[in-house]
C-alpha cells in the first residue's frame, strides 16, 4: 500500500527557519564549526567606546564615526555587522584593503574605518576584529545589532556591550524610539551609565507631549542626570546617509558632548573637533 507525502507543516517551516538562522543549516549538527564570534573574548589593548542603535535608521553608524572624529587622538571605528548592511560603504576618503581575517580597512581622514567582509546571520558569526594599529588610542565599537538580540548571545560582541560602563545608545525622538530605548535600558545591567542621544530632538526645553509620554523611567532617570544628548536633524545628511563628506557641526558638536560623558578622558573642544573635520 503506497502512502502519500506531504509537504512540511507551518510549524516544521518555522522551526528550519529559524535553525538556519542559527546557523544549523550546516552539514553534520553535531560536527558543525564554532561560531566565529564565540572562539574568544575581545581583548584590545586601547580603550573602547560602545555605540547601540536602538532601532534600525536610529544614526548610529553616524554618531560612532562623529565620536571617532572628535577624539582628539588616533581612533577607529569597528563596525560589527555584515559587510551587506555595512553603514560605512561610502564613508571612507581612501580604502586600505582586506586583512587575512577578512576585515576590509578604510580610512576618513585621521579615522580609520573597519567592516566586515562576510555574511552574518547572526551576532555570534562577526568574528574577532583585528588588533588596532600602533597608537590607536580609542576604539569606537558600532555594535550594529539590537542591543535585546545581542543580551541573548554569546559571542564578542556581547561581551563588549555588557563590560561597557558607559553605552551611547542612538534612537530617535519619536514615539517607536522612546518605546524602543526604553527597552533597551531594561535589557542591559542596571548599573550601566548609558549614554541616550536622541537624533532628530528638539532645541525646546520639552519634547512633544505625544514623546514625553512615551519616554519610560529609566529613560527619564538619565535625562535628569544629564546623559540624554540630543542631536537635531540634518536634512543633507537625511538623504544621503553616511558618506565621504564632512560632518556637520551639529553632529561633530553633539558627539563632543557624547564622548564627554561616555568617556572623559577623550573630552575636547568642538571648535577644535570642526577644525579637525573641516581641514580633512
């Protein structure tokens, strides 16, 4: 008696979705490679700043580069997702090549600009970055995956976000984006002194009231303490993203203040910091 087959169930589909999401796709479970990311714990030698954008567009890929810009020492910014989705595709003045561990190096001026080559499916693929160059003295790490995501990974860039003290997280003054850095702020360790910075607020004294609604305790808790940084919409950089150009001096003068109070002891003056981009 022949039997007939049937195709695979709602339930089967999602669960090989969500394996190969994971990476189980690979041939042979049980034999399958370590992920990238979770072969060690990122050990740099310089000191490292953190940038979590809250939600996707939030800006973060442009407030780690403006940090980058205004530290008055030789920095970096290492981007940690995949080379499709990179933020800093048309950022750099000059492309310095690939390393042999697969991370494509460029620089912006005296920024040097770090992306991956490779696809990544998941946080725990981005494998380690390489060592800074002598003299680097700061590495400002774009995280570039959800911050809730990466509290349930493993890998380095989980690492990195949970030993930072002082995350800068980027989300917008709208309402999604108070709901979602609130959410963020209840996904990290209570003793965290993040760093909000609030693209598109306004100059005002009180944001919208449909906004202030929407912004949770813990959000307000750092807006008393003077760690909510707010940075106005720029319209040329709103159409064309991140690119070669000069930043603005709003967004280099917000970043100054962001890197103040993420990591104080890179603190420096804006109009040095304008000079500085201005000259490149």
């Amino acid at each position: 008696m022949s039997t007939t087959q049937t195709g695979p169930t709602l339930d089967e589909l999602r669960r090989a979705y969500r394996a190969a999401a994971r990476g189980d796709y690979r041939a042979g479970a049980d034999n399958a490679p370590q992920r990238a990311g979770t072969e060690r714990r990122w050990d740099p030698a310089e000191p490292v700043t953190v940038v979590a954008g809250c939600h996707g567009g939030a800006g973060a890929s442009i407030l780690a580069a403006a940090v980058a810009t205004v530290h008055p020492g030789a920095s970096r910014v290492v981007e940690g997702r995949a080379a499709a989705a990179s933020g800093f595709c048309a950022a750099a003045t000059a492309e310095l090549g690939q390393s042999a561990t697969g991370w494509i190096a460029g620089a912006r001026g005296d920024v040097r600009l770090e992306r991956g080559s490779g696809l990544c499916l998941h946080p725990d693929d981005v494998t380690l970055p390489d060592p800074a160059p002598d003299g680097t003295a700061l590495t400002v790490l774009d995280l570039s995956w959800d911050p809730r995501v990466l509290a349930h990974a493993t890998g380095w860039l989980t690492s990195a976000l949970l030993a930072a003290r002082s995350p800068v997280l980027v989300t917008t003054a709208t309402m999604p984006g108070m709901r979602h850095l609130e959410a963020v702020l209840h996904a990290l360790p209570q003793d965290h002194e993040a760093v909000a910075v609030v693209r598109g607020g306004h100059r005002s004294r009180r944001w919208p009231t449909p906004v202030e609604q929407q912004t949770g305790p813990r959000a307000r808790d750092l807006r008393q303490a003077g760690r909510v940084v707010t940075v106005p919409t720029e319209p040329q950089l709103a159409i064309t993203g991140l690119d070669s150009s000069a930043l603005p001096g709003s967004v280099l003068a917000a970043a100054a203040h962001v890197l103040a109070l993420a990591y104080p002891a890179g603190r420096t003056s804006t109009t040095t910091t304008t000079t500085q981009e201005s000259n490149r």
